[in-house]
C-alpha cells in the first residue's frame, strides 16, 4: 500500500476517497490531489445542479448554534468545500443569493 508523506498524526493515516489502496498523509486536503478524477468523471459530476444544504452547527465557543452554519452536499452528504461543486462526489449547486 502507498503512502503519502508523513502527517502530524503519523504516516498516512486516512483512506483516499478516490484509490483505496493509497492512505493519504495529508489528511484528506483532496484539492490538486493527483488521485482525484476530473470533476465530471465523478460519480455526480454530469447530473444537473441542486440545491446546496446548509446545516446548524455550534459556534467555536460551543455554546449558540449558527443557524446556517455549514455546507452539507445533497447527493454525498460530505461538506463539499465549494459552494460550485462538492470535490468528493462532482454534483453542481445552484448559484445562491449571498447572504
């Protein structure tokens, strides 16, 4: 099994989402990841654009919920660190209003 370069954690120790075989010692920063497919080769990335779902999530301190505090992607259910596109599985989002 391959290994990515050493983490703070120790050597490699999560899964890639895209080649099982490989443990990412990065810890899944996928972005420019060179196991990553295009965008559109991914199992969601030529279905039509859908609504991007925000989520409650607490505040740093822990102590009041955001009432729209992360993105969830729809299709997946990873936070898919876009508002475009989720990087995990290629599904579109609708363009928003800013908020």
């Amino acid at each position: 099994m391959k290994v990515s370069q050493v983490n703070e954690y120790g050597i490699g120790v999560i899964r890639c989402h895209w080649d099982k075989n490989f443990r990412c010692g990065v810890g899944r920063m996928c972005r420019g990841c060179e196991h990553q497919p295009e965008d559109d080769d991914k199992p969601n990335g030529k279905m039509p654009p859908v609504k991007l779902l925000w989520v409650p999530t607490l505040n740093a301190a822990g102590d009041a919920f955001i009432p729209d505090g992360e993105p969830k992607c729809p299709a997946c259910g990873e936070m898919p660190y876009s508002t475009e596109r989720c990087v995990f599985c290629g599904q579109k989002f609708l363009k928003e209003d800013t908020k």
